[in-house]
C-alpha cells in the first residue's frame, strides 16, 4: 500500500475527477486539494472529509490482522460467521450474509482473557 496521499490520488482517477472537482464534492478548492495529493500529510478532519469525498471509507485494523484484511481485499482469502452477543449472556453465530467479518478482526488477546 502506498502513503495515502498517493491512495487518494489514485482513487480520485478511478473515479474520473479531476482536481478540481473536490471543491464541489468536499468544499476543498483546487490549488488546496493539489498540495495534498503532492505533499500528503493531511490533517485527520481533512482525511475523513476527502475520504468521504472519493467515496472511501478510514479504517484502523490491528497490525496482526492487516494480511488477512489485504487478502480478502485482493480476492485471496474469504471470510464468513463471527459470533454476536444477544444482550442475554448469550452469543449467536450470524449468518455469513451479516457479518461477513466473521472474527477476523477480534482482538485475540480478549478471547484468551474472556
């Protein structure tokens, strides 16, 4: 994965905008959204605005998952079925359909602490 400024960039060509294109879709003008995609570096509150903007979607995932994550976005590993609390001490399995996550991204740390 490349820094974001450079993710940002190329999503924004995906989707066929141009860089002034931005002002319209996050309030961001030009000449700014161009320093961002050439030095990086944004601002959390401005990341989250472009993100928006371009149709993304922040995420943090824990180092010792991130593979697994990449994998299953490159169309290499596929996932299904974590467990949900029903709020009665009680947990279910979900469908696959509804949390397609499964228990990829548990903390396995809390597992083994319960």
């Amino acid at each position: 994965m490349g820094k974001i400024h450079e993710e940002l960039k190329k999503r924004r060509k995906a989707l066929k905008l141009k860089q002034g294109d931005m002002e319209l879709r996050v309030g961001m003008s030009r000449q700014q959204y161009q320093r961002l995609e050439s030095r990086g570096n944004p601002r959390l509150d401005t990341l989250e605005l472009v993100a928006k903007g371009l149709k993304l979607e922040l995420m943090l995932i824990p180092q010792e998952k991130r593979q697994d994550v990449q994998d299953f976005l490159d169309g290499k590993k596929k996932i299904g079925g974590g467990a949900t609390p029903t709020g009665e001490g009680t947990v279910t399995k979900a469908a696959p359909e509804d949390d397609p996550w499964g228990d990829w991204l548990e903390d396995d740390t809390e597992s083994e602490n319960g």
